[in-house]
C-alpha cells in the first residue's frame, strides 16, 4: 500500500444463510495476507462466524459492539494474536444483536460504520465486513451503506438461483437509496460439486447475464476441510500440510483476481479489464507453488 493510499472496503454478502460468506471472508482475507497485504475482518454479524472460524472465544472480547456504540478507536479492540498471517480481526459476539437499543434514537442507523472504516481505511490494505444472513439487520444495512464494493458468496444450489436474484435487487436497492458507489466486485461461488456442472452452468448463466464480467473465475471447490478447519478456528493457512492442498491455491487465485479487479477498478467496471496473470504466485514462496486447479470433490 502506498503511502495516502487508503484501504479498499469490501462488504460480503448474501441475505441467505449458510452460503460460504464467513468461509469465503477470513480465506480471502488470509491469502491476500499470505500474499503480503494487511486485512482487517470486521465481524459484523451477532453469530460471530468469522470470530469463531478465527478461534476467539466469543464471549471473552470487546469488538464490533463497542466499535459501533462509543467512540472506542480501532487498535483497541482489534485482535492480532494467533491469527492467520497479515489478518486482524473485530470480533463479533451475541450482544451485537442487542444493539439497537444501545444506539441514540437521533442517529442514522445506516452511518454507524463510517467512522469505524475511515479509521481502518488508513491502517489496511483491505477491510472485509462479514454480515449475516439477515438483510434488514442494522449492521449489514451499514455495511452495504459504507462498502465500496460488495462481494456475492453462493453455493451453487438449485435454490440459488432466486437468492441471487434476490441480492442483486437488494443490491441495486442500495445503490439508488444510499450508496451509489457500492459495485458489485464479484460472485464466488463456493462448495462446488465437480459433478453438477449441468446446474453450474445454469447459475453462470444467470450471473453472466445479470452481471456480466462480474462472476470470479475462481470457484471454491467442495471440501470438508474447510468445515474441519473452521470447527479448529483456523484457516487453511494456518495448518502446513494444508498450504497446498488444491482448496487452498484456489483461495490464493481468487485472492488475486480479486485484487487484480480492485486494482483496476476503472478497467474492471468498463468491461475491459485485462486477464488476471497468475504466474506471480509462483513467486510466493516454495509453499505455493500453484498447480492447475482440478474440481475434485474432496478438494
Ligand atoms: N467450499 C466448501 N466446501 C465444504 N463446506 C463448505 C465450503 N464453504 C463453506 N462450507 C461450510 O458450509 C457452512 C456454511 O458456510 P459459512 O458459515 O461460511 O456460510 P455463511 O454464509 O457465512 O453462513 P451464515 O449466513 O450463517 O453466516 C459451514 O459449515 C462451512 O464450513
Ligand atoms: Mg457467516
């Protein structure tokens, strides 16, 4: 990050639950960190999934309650101990559902972020809020309202198909009530089966037409050690044997197609974005080396 260069703010979404958004943000979050930048993941919602994956007890922290309720700055509440390498975390815990009672009536609801993301904007490279499932809740209207950009998580299910449609109307809600510049950044469709492509295709047509250029290349295979790794509060990162596992290298790509687009963003929104080079990776170090990604079940 240069210097004066502020952090990119990244909400991810899904208004269905149980769709990879957590999964998705502390891996992303950790393989831009394995890669060399600084991620800051605000957990944002009152389940705490994002807590929980990175191994905070969630009853033991102040974080994105008092974040959000005082005038607590940042670095006071913000984890950095046995997290994964470049990531800090906001924890979330079950009170954050309560909050609407400890916000002054005479606040605009929609605005409580601000403050706290102006702040990080100057200490990150990115700033990931990880909402819930719930669309009406204080905390992801804010995110959405705050957001730069908005990444879409999906698995691909039959059902997805309304629930897309469903986000990118809220979407558009949005922008034409409160944030205009809130774009979409990508759909990353996770928990791929490598058998169903004839439903996979079904989905990428929807996006391709809803959104062209906006669907991620990368897909995120389905792979049990993501829920083993997440009931351990680690990422995959942060197990050795796991660096190089097929799953792993497919967060790193995706990682760096998604910075490839925040870097480009003005390509990237015009529809001419060059392709992402993923040949960078192999620079990473021995540990990830990248292979050419297969879709295995078991990833
Ligand atoms: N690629 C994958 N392969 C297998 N399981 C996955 C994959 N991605 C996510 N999961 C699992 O699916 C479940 C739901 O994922 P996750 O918690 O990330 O979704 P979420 O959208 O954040 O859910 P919520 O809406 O409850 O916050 C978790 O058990 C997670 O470990
Ligand atoms: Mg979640």
């Amino acid at each position: 990050m240069e210097e004066n260069e502020l952090g990119t703010v990244i909400a991810v979404g899904n208004q269905k639950g149980g769709v990879g958004k957590t999964t998705n943000c502390v891996h992303i979050a950790a393989a831009l960190g394995q890669r060399g930048s600084r991620c800051l993941v605000m957990d944002l919602d009152p389940a705490a999934g994002a807590t929980k994956h990175l191994g905070v007890p969630t009853k033991s922290y102040a974080g994105t309650l008092e974040l959000l309720t005082t005038d607590e700055a940042i670095e006071n509440l913000t984890i950095v101990d046995d997290m994964p390498p470049g990531v800090h975390l906001i924890p979330s815990r079950p009170q954050l559902g309560e909050i609407d009672v400890l916000l002054s009536k005479y606040l605009d609801r929609t605005r409580v972020l601000e403050r706290p993301v102006a702040e990080a904007r100057l200490r990150y490279d990115f700033v990931f809020l990880d909402t819930g499932p719930s669309a009406g809740f204080i905390t992801t209207v804010a995110a959405y309202s705050t957001a730069e950009w908005f990444l879409l998580s999906a698995f691909p299910h039959p059902l997805s198909l309304g629930g897309l449609t469903e986000a990118f109307n809220d979407i558009a809600d949005v922008r034409r009530h409160r944030n205009p510049a809130l774009e979409i950044l990508g759909v990353v469709f996770t928990n791929v089966d490598g058998r169903a492509t004839r439903l996979r295709g079904q989905l990428e047509t929807v996006v391709n037409q809803a959104l062209p250029g906006r669907r991620f290349e990368n897909t995120i295979s389905q792979a049990v050690v993501l829920p083993e790794a997440s009931g351990k509060g680690r990422t995959l990162f942060q197990f050795p044997r796991f660096q190089t596992i097929p799953v792993a290298q497919q967060y790193l790509r995706l990682s760096l197609e998604l910075e490839h687009r925040v870097r480009n963003r003005g390509a990237f929104l015009a529809g001419v974005l060059e392709p992402t080079n993923y040949a960078i990776l192999e620079q990473v170090g021995d540990s990830h080396i990248v292979e050419p990604v297969t879709m295995t079940a078991n990833g």
